[in-house]
C-alpha cells in the first residue's frame, strides 16, 4: 500500500515518490535541479500572514494547526490537490516536502492529516 511519506527537503537520504514541496517558499541552498519535484503547491501552503505569526514556535502549533486547516477549508486549490494525490497513490509513495527543521510541528504534517482525512 502506497503512502503518503513527510520529508525535510535537505534530508541526504530520501525515500523514491511523487515529490511535491509543500512550502510558499523555495528552500535556500536546494537547485531546481537537486529538487526534482513533480510538482510544487505554494497556493496550498500558509499565508505569509499565518507562517510569519507561527515562526516555528512549538507553544503556538495548535493554534496554526487550527489557523491553517481554515485556511486549506477555503482553499478552492484543495480538490484538485486531492485528486492529485489520490491519482498518485495508486502507483506509487507521495512525498510532501518541506525545509522546515522540527519534524513533528510543521504544515506538512497538518497538510498530512488533512488530505487522509478526505481519501
């Protein structure tokens, strides 16, 4: 059973997949190149608003959990994304990519559980 895999983009090691970067931003020091994405969702990541006011701080992660699942409710980016993974489940691991530094306490892990919840 294919799955869906949470990866810190500078990892050395990583897993084969479809690779999506789940970040608005690009990670500094990572190439177009060394990246290989499939496909990049920026529109899918927090607002500049919401990252800036979370500033990876670990007390603040269930109010931006919170935060950011509204933010995915309204986003009308979501059905496709969902659809995406979901055609790409069938063949292979999907790997959502991230540069944040804290593995457990980041938007890729609430993106995670967002889009298992509606498979």
């Amino acid at each position: 059973m294919n799955q869906i895999k949470l990866v810190r983009i500078y990892e050395k090691e990583q897993p084969a997949g479809y690779r999506i970067l789940v970040d608005r931003l690009w990670p500094r020091g990572i190439s177009k190149t060394d990246a290989r994405l499939d496909v990049w969702t920026k529109e899918l990541a927090p607002s500049k608003e919401l990252r800036k006011w979370f500033n990876h701080d670990d007390n603040k992660f269930m109010q931006f959990k919170q935060r950011y699942l509204a933010e995915l409710e309204a986003n009308s980016a979501m059905v496709e994304f969902v659809s995406l993974v979901k055609q790409q489940l069938q063949k292979q691991d999907v790997l959502f990519l991230y540069g944040a530094k804290n593995k457990e306490h980041n938007q890729a892990v609430v993106l995670k559980e967002k889009i298992i919840s509606q498979l």
